[in-house]
C-alpha cells in the first residue's frame, strides 16, 4: 500500500493556473468511514468558483479554502479500506458518490476517505468516467426535482440552462415524473435535449422566454440570472428553485405578492438518493452526457475548458 499520492491542490485563490500537482499523505479511514482509490473525478461549476475565491460555499466550509486546499467532490473508484462500523460495502466494491459536500473532500486525488453513507455501488455495466459525472450534478437535479418540488405528472417544469451538467440531468428526471419540460439552451444543443426527452427548447440567445411559455408549476435557474422572468411565467402556487447564489434580493417578497413560492437551494450527500439515481442509469430511464475527459495532471485545462460556458454535458479528470 502507497503512503502517498498524487493530488491537485493549490496555495491561493486565482485562475486555472493555480492548479497544480502535489504529493500528499495517504489518507486512513475512521469508524464509518471508507478509503476510496479514485479512478475518475468529475468536474463543476462549483469547483471552478472556489478555485477562484468567490463561492460562497467558503462560509458554509468553514476552512475549506484556507490554503493549500484541494477542489472536487465528485469521485469513482474502488474502496481499498473500510473502517470499524461499515456494513454496505467491502474492499473491492467499485463505487461512486459526493463525499463531504460542501467541506472539503479533495476529490482531485488519487485517494479519498469519507462515511460510508456519502456513496452508493456502482451498476455493473457503468464506467467509472460517467459514474464519476454523476454525483453533484445528478443529486441536485434529483433533490430539486423529486425532494424540494415534488414534481407530479402532467406539471409543467422549465429547466434553465437545460443542455448543462444539472440541467439535462433535470430534464431527464422530472420526464421519470411524467411532467412536461421546458429547457432554455443555445439551438446547438435541442437536438441533443430533445433525444433525451425534453418536450419544449427555448433558445435564450433568441427567444423571450416570457413569450415562449408560461403556466410553469415548478422553475429551476441554475444560471443566476434568470430568477425574475422564471417568476413571470409561473402560476400561482408554482415554485422557482435558485440554485447557485440563492434568491436574489427581493425575489422572495416579489414571490409572495404575486401568491408563488421561491427557494434558495444546497446539495447535499446522500447515498439512498445516489443508489436510486444508479438504478435509474442501470435501466437506460438515465443518460449522463460526458462533454470531454482529461488526465487528473492537466485539471487546469478542464478547468478552462468548463469555463467557456458551451460543454454539453459533464466534463470528468482520469487519474
């Protein structure tokens, strides 16, 4: 057994170049806890935003950014340890999850330890590359849909930054529901959105998403920007979920005036919902889009890569 590894950290906040490889201890697991040998880590929005110094997820971490730190929370791989208390998994299982969220987890590694409970099994059948894009992206995406809204058949939902690495996760659960979707994407991606089941695209570059739809039970922004004209479109009673930075200044009483409901939202780990979400994949009711791979020694590219702000999909480091 290695007692060290590779892994991408950095020593200050700043753009991609501040990522950079390093040599740490390898960790050991505690009582709940099992070691993970990553073999693929995916890449977010949100690992782009702390690397840079400006997510807010820096106050609900607590020290999480205090230099040098170590970004990324989704993690695929086999579990080499187990610590004393762990029933759901043995050395050797392949697995997958979102460990820590929102503290510190050090996914761009080659080891990871976190409870048990932050990770599910992997389907026989599923590569680590794409179980490794699932866990942030599909667990937000599930617990807005399934757990925050409560999505009912026959509702209309509309999807903001639809063809993005939540979005068309989103899309796909809220059709398992049996709900009409809407999406807002750039025409380069409808196509794309539509084999995966969406019902109605709307191109915001073009088109007034105001005048494209309305009547919407439940919105989902996951662009920060379009928290006011979600509201626009919506019903009475219907809800907007804001998913970056939380409602914007406002919105909230705006909401109420107009007799509809708006919420701030946080993903959390959760290994039920995750063993749900594989069953989905399992059964083909799931597709996750891999946009691109890169070795975990070149994060720094991915990382500029995410930031242009057109992949299709999830972006996911090899290591």
């Amino acid at each position: 057994m290695p007692t060290s590894m590779r892994r991408i950290t950095q020593d200050s906040p700043g753009g991609p170049e501040v990522l950079h490889v390093v040599d740490a201890p390898v960790p050991e697991p505690i009582p709940t806890e099992i070691r993970v040998r990553v073999t693929a880590a995916g890449v977010n929005p949100v690992d782009t935003k702390v690397r840079a110094g400006g997510a807010g997820l820096a106050a609900a971490g607590g020290d999480m950014t205090a230099p040098p730190f170590t970004v990324g929370w989704d993690v695929a791989g086999v579990v080499d340890a187990v610590g004393m208390g762990v029933t759901r998994f043995a050395v050797g299982d392949r697995v997958f999850g979102m460990p820590w969220f929102p503290r510190e987890a050090g996914g761009y590694g080659e080891y990871v330890t976190a409870p048990s409970r932050h990770f599910a099994h992997i389907p026989d059948g599923v590569d680590d590359v794409t179980a490794a894009a699932t866990p942030l992206a599909a667990l937000t995406a599930w617990q807005i849909v399934v757990d925050a809204a409560d999505v009912q058949r026959d509702q209309r939902v509309l999807v903001h930054a639809a063809g993005g690495g939540v979005g068309h996760l989103a899309v796909q659960i809220a059709k398992t529901r049996g709900a009409y979707v809407v999406g807002t994407a750039s025409a380069a991606k409808h196509a794309d959105l539509a084999a995966l089941g969406l019902d109605e695209a709307v191109d915001h570059h073009t088109q007034d998403v105001a005048r494209a739809t309305g009547d919407i039970d439940v919105a989902v922004d996951l662009t920060e920007v379009n928290g006011p004209s979600s509201l626009a479109v919506m019903r009475p009673g219907g809800l907007l979920v804001c998913v970056p930075s939380g409602v914007p200044e406002g919105l909230t009483e705006q909401a109420h005036a107009e007799g509809k409901r708006v919420t701030d939202f946080l993903v959390e780990p959760d290994g039920v919902a995750l063993t749900g979400i594989a069953r989905l994949i399992a059964e083909g009711a799931l597709t996750v889009r891999i946009a691109g791979t890169f070795p975990l020694e070149d994060a720094a590219s991915a990382h500029r890569e995410l930031e242009k702000g057109s992949t299709f999909g999830k972006l996911v480091l090899t290591v």
